[in-house]
C-alpha cells in the first residue's frame, strides 16, 4: 500500500465518518471535570460491534503484512492488526487472540537481519525520513509501533497463569528483544538531550546495499540526524511507558517523560486561552538546520488531522501515567477538539484544522479529526464518537476493542 494511500485511509478512520446509527444508552453519561465520562451500553450494541470487528480483523489479516512489510511499514500497516488483537484479548479473553498475536509477531520478528553493529533490524530502502539518500535504514518509528502491543500482551501473558504457562517463553523473548531494540537506537546517538527534555532524531546513515557496511554518516551519529516529527516522538514514548510497566526500568519511564516535558512547551493557547494548538514539526537543535541557517523541515500545522490525533494518545497516556500533563490539560484539549474544531452535529461530525485553516486536497475529508484517546473523559465526544464510529473499519481495527474493554472495566468498577 502507497503511504499516501493509507494516510487517505487512516484519516477517514480515524475521523469515524461512516454512518452508524445512535446507540440506546442504558443511562445517560456524565461530564465531571474530576471524572471519566461513562454509561452503560447497550448490550446488543457491544455484541454487534464485537461480531463486525471481528468479521472484519480476521477477513483483513489474511493480508499478512506480518511476513513482508519491514521498516516504517512495521508502524503503519503490521501494528494496526497487533493492537487489534492484543485489545481484542481485552476485551473478550479469548486466548484466540493472544494466537494471532503471537503468529504476526514471530513472523515479523524472524524476518530480522543482523546489522553491522551486531543489533537485529528490518532495513529497507527509503524508510530512513528526510535523510535517506538511496541506502537500507531501520525506523525506530515502525519498531516502536510493532513493539508496544507485543511488549503490552507478553506483560498479560506474564501475569496470567493459564497464558503464561503456553506463551511464557514467548513472552520473556519479545520483553529481550525490545530492551535490545531501545539499546540499538540509544547506542546509535539517536537520542538527544535539549534544552526542555529530550528526543529522537532519525540517523543520517545506513547500510550500504552493496558491501554491508555502514554508510559515511555512521561516524557523525552523535551530532548529526534530523528530529522526528511530533507524532512520530509521541508513537515512541507510549512504547516506552509500555516497557516500564512491564519492566519497571526507569530509563524508560525517564525518556518518555523528558519527551512529554518537550512536548508540552511546544503546546501554545489560542481562543482566549481555551483551546490548544502546536506545529507537526520544530527544530531541537543544531543538526535540524541547514548550512544557510533555514530550517530541515517547514513549520506549521499539518493538513492531516490524523497526525494531532496521534499527539494526543501520547498526552492522555502520559496523564494516565501521572506524567507531565495535568487535569487541566486535558480539559483544554477536549476543549479544543469539541469546542474549536468540531461542527457541532453528532451525524456525520466533521472536524476542521487545528488552526481553522483550509482543508488541503490530499486530506479534504480529514482536515481534522476526533481525538478518540480523549473520549473516555468527555460525555459530548464519547456520543460523537458512538454516533458515528465504524467498528468494521480501518481504525477500528484496534479503536474498537480498546474502547469496549475500557468500557467494561469501566463498569466493572462501577459494581
């Protein structure tokens, strides 16, 4: 699939546009500011949407991405259907899921290469961002995507007997090589401290295609590279936190943070202080420049709402992990998503560009889009996001298990 292609379709999914009809409610949600929103649904509602995810996951996989995709491709087109199943098994406990899980995750991993620094990797032409100039390069993007349901499910397995006792093995070999993938991208100076946290930066070097060997750009791998986008930086730090939940190891828990920290400085008020807003991309420092002093990378808003979707599943999972972000924070990006961006009809809700710009052609239908992380916190998006969510789509793949496990444990409290 062209990456134009799925950004086309990942931005119609996770817009939730298609037509569903309203749900009954066993009971009206709540909008505390203190509070999560909740409600019972209906149970016929969560039966339908468990059958059509289903009929869905299982007709879509037969794609197996999982046995030819390797670099950036990883995050977008393998993990999709991992955070399926690893939700999938949240929600219903069916170890069927855990099976799928486990077969797309080996046949991806063993798929992996030793490269000249001893580290596995999945290189591939062209997946190298910015700086890429013809050789094979890993992304720290698409194995941080890939990573976080495997290292998310071997935590499950771990903790639950009847799993561990059949998939223990498995598990204890993802928690390796995902503390061995984060060695390879810390040993290749693809982390930066700066002035308000920390990053990731894309290496400016790979494998030559002909010898093996490491391109030029190796030796300068302390000072050179080109910082990854917001969206990108923030896909990275949920891996993260998801290695120190099921590891416990601090440097984990630290780098994600020191990104959170960078973050929330690039996060500027507008409406009076009401809402938020911030730039896809901005430079961290010296090697996001060119020699003339400009820039890598233009500045702004991006067109693809999508991508600020993404930010902040990264902003609601460093505020569940009592990280950086505040109550307040939260508030002000439901704010922003409800109250400055959406066109205040729960049929067919359309959501415009952070900025209110023009919608650019490439993404017409998608300018702007629900920030689904947000709707377990908000009544109005959580009935935006029932009116019209598809959970046989694309982003439903992982979107639907998510929000009915979530829902269910909701309720479970509750009683």
């Amino acid at each position: 699939m062209q990456r134009r292609s799925f950004l086309k379709r990942a931005g119609l999914a996770a817009a939730g546009l298609a037509a569903w009809p309203n749900p009954l409610l066993a009971a009206e949600a709540t909008n505390e500011p203190s509070g999560q929103a909740s409600a019972m649904l209906d149970p016929a509602l969560v039966k339908d949407w468990l059958a059509r995810w289903e009929k869905n996951i299982l007709g879509d996989a037969r794609n197996r991405y999982c046995d030819r995709e390797l670099g950036e491709e990883i995050g977008w087109l393998v993990s999709p259907f991992l955070n399926g199943f690893y939700y999938g098994y949240q929600a219903t406990h069916d170890a069927k899921w855990v099976e799928l899980l486990a077969d797309w995750a080996d046949a991806w991993i063993t798929r992996g290469v030793k490269e000249p620094d001893g580290f596995v990797g999945w290189p591939k032409s062209g997946t190298g961002g910015m700086l890429a100039n013809g050789f094979l390069t890993d992304s720290l993007l698409g194995e941080a995507m890939g990573l976080r349901p495997i290292v998310l499910m071997a935590a499950e397995i771990l903790k639950t007997p009847t799993l561990k006792n059949k998939f223990g093995s498995r598990a204890d070999a993802w928690l390796k090589l995902a503390g061995q993938v984060f060695e390879k991208w810390n040993s290749r100076g693809c982390w930066r401290e700066v002035e308000h946290g920390g990053l990731w930066v894309v290496p400016a070097f790979g494998i030559d295609a002909q010898t093996g060997n490491w391109t030029d750009g190796y030796a300068r791998r302390p000072t050179d590279g080109f910082s990854n986008p917001d969206n990108k930086q923030n896909h990275i730090a949920r891996w993260l936190l998801a290695m120190h939940d099921a590891t416990q190891k601090t440097v984990y828990r630290e780098r994600a943070e020191n990104w959170f920290r960078l973050m929330k400085t690039r996060m500027k008020t507008q409406a009076g202080g009401k809402c938020f807003i911030w730039n896809y991309w901005e430079p961290a420092g010296p090697w996001d420049y060119q020699p003339d002093g400009s820039t890598r990378h233009w500045v702004g808003v991006h067109p693809n709402g999508g991508y600020y979707a993404i930010d902040v599943e990264g902003i609601v999972a460093a505020f569940e992990h009592g990280l950086v972000f505040t109550r307040d924070d939260l508030q002000r990006l439901i704010a922003t998503n409800r109250d400055c961006m959406w066109n205040h009809q729960l049929k067919g809700a359309k959501f415009q560009r952070l900025d209110g710009g023009e919608p650019d052609a490439r993404w017409k239908d998608s300018p702007g889009v629900l920030w689904t992380a947000l709707v377990p916190y908000d009544t109005t998006l959580r009935k935006i996001f029932l009116e019209n969510h598809d959970p046989a789509s694309w982003g439903g793949l992982a979107a639907t298990p998510w929000f009915l496990a979530r829902e269910a444990a909701g309720s479970a409290r509750e009683h």
